[in-house]
C-alpha cells in the first residue's frame, strides 16, 4: 500500500527531525492501516520512549511482539 509507505516515511522522517508529536501521530496512521506493520510498531515504541511515555512505548512493543 504505497500510500501507508508515504505516511510511515513521514513519521519516521518528523521522529528523526524531533517532532515526537508528529512522529508518534504518523506511526499511529501507519499502523491503522497495516496493524502488524513492524516498522511502525518500532518506530511508534521508540518516539514513545523518547517523549517520556515509557509505559505507553513497553505496552506497544509487547504488544507487537505477540501478533
């Protein structure tokens, strides 16, 4: 889904800039759209992480990691 690939690169491209908030939105986007999508999943735990929501980022990779 080529458009899903366009929204992933943005949150990652808003993750490596610092815009955690956009990142983290865009990774949530992506995610809708393709719910096992591992990149998106990684993405979205370490822009959690990042923003301090630790809780948040754990329960998103363990999740992850079960489906």
């Amino acid at each position: 889904m080529p458009e899903n690939d366009n929204i992933l690169e943005a949150a990652m491209a808003h993750h490596h800039q610092g815009r955690l908030a956009d990142a983290i939105d865009g990774y949530r986007q992506a995610l809708k759209d393709r719910p096992g999508d591992i990149a998106a999943i990684a993405g979205l735990g370490a822009a959690l992480r990042a923003a301090g929501k630790i809780a948040d980022a754990v329960a998103i990779l363990e999740a992850g990691c079960l489906e």
